[in-house]
C-alpha cells in the first residue's frame, strides 16, 4: 500500500469527517464537552475506511502500489 498516499488522504478525510460530526452534534444541542470529545472521535474512526478506500482506488489507477514511485 502507498503509505504516503494514505496519510495524505487520511489527514483530509479526518479534518473533514471530524468536522462533519461535530457541526451534527452541535446542531443536535450535544455541546458537552464529553460529546464534543466524543464526535471527534467518531470522525477519526470514520476516516480510517474512507482513506484506507480512497486509497487502493487511486493506486489502481494510477498503477503504483507502493509509494514514493519506487
């Protein structure tokens, strides 16, 4: 698996799906701070799948598996 491609991807999709559920949970009125933290960490789990897709999709296309195009 292209390692750098993933942390790449992880770090975008981790920002934006903690973002997501924290923006649901405030609106949902779940503003204690164990719900905040909670939201946070939902979004970091969340994110682990979606890179972990997005990634073996785009090295298919692209043809290299392994990273730094060695």
């Amino acid at each position: 698996m292209n390692w750098a491609l993933f942390s790449v991807i992880y770090a975008m999709a981790s920002t934006v799906s903690m973002g997501l559920c924290l923006i649901a949970a405030l609106v949902f009125d779940f503003n204690g701070t164990a719900h905040i933290l909670m939201a946070v960490g939902v979004g970091i789990l969340l994110a682990i799948p979606a890179a972990l897709t997005l990634t073996k999709k785009i090295s298919r296309i692209t043809g290299k598996e392994e990273g730094y195009g060695l």
